[in-house]
C-alpha cells in the first residue's frame, strides 16, 4: 500500500483546482515536512474541524486508523449531501 502522505497526495491529483484541493496539498506538504496527520490538520484550524485531529491520534493510538478515516469520510459525504439537501430547499 501507499503510505498516507503518497494517498493523500494522489488523492490531491484527482481534485479540480479550488479550497480542498489546496488544502490537502498543504497537508501533504506539511506531513513531508515531519508533521504527523493529526499535526498537520490541526494546522489547518478553521478550515479542518479541530475534532478531525483528535479522531485521528485517537484512531493511530487504537490502530484502527483506517476505520476512522473511512468513519470521517463517511460523516463528510453525510454532511455534504445535507447541506446541498438545505440549500436546495432554501432555494425552492
């Protein structure tokens, strides 16, 4: 497998320009730079919710990392498809 750095950086390659894209590219950037996943995102206040990071030390700790991630991922698109749900409705 690839390490998390290498996927998020594939991942970041498969994003059209904009907010996300530039985001994980900084995540990457800072990971390369020696920073740990949850370092990195908590260097992102703002634009990363701070309970990300403490899911993910909480997940790396336990070795369930994976599980987390696919649970956050999970949670994103759950929250994405809410908001795009609310916003239509408004515009209705």
């Amino acid at each position: 497998g690839l390490r998390l750095d290498q996927g998020l950086s594939v991942l970041a390659q498969e994003m059209g320009a904009g907010r996300l894209k530039r985001l994980t590219d900084q995540i990457v950037a800072d990971m390369r730079a020696g920073l740990t996943l949850p370092q990195a995102l908590d260097r992102q206040r703002g634009a990363v919710p701070s309970y990300y990071a403490a899911l993910l030390t909480a997940g790396i700790r336990s070795g369930k990392l994976g599980e987390v991630l696919a649970t956050l991922t999970d949670y994103a698109r759950t929250m994405s498809e809410f908001r795009s749900t609310v916003v239509g409705a408004l515009l209705y």
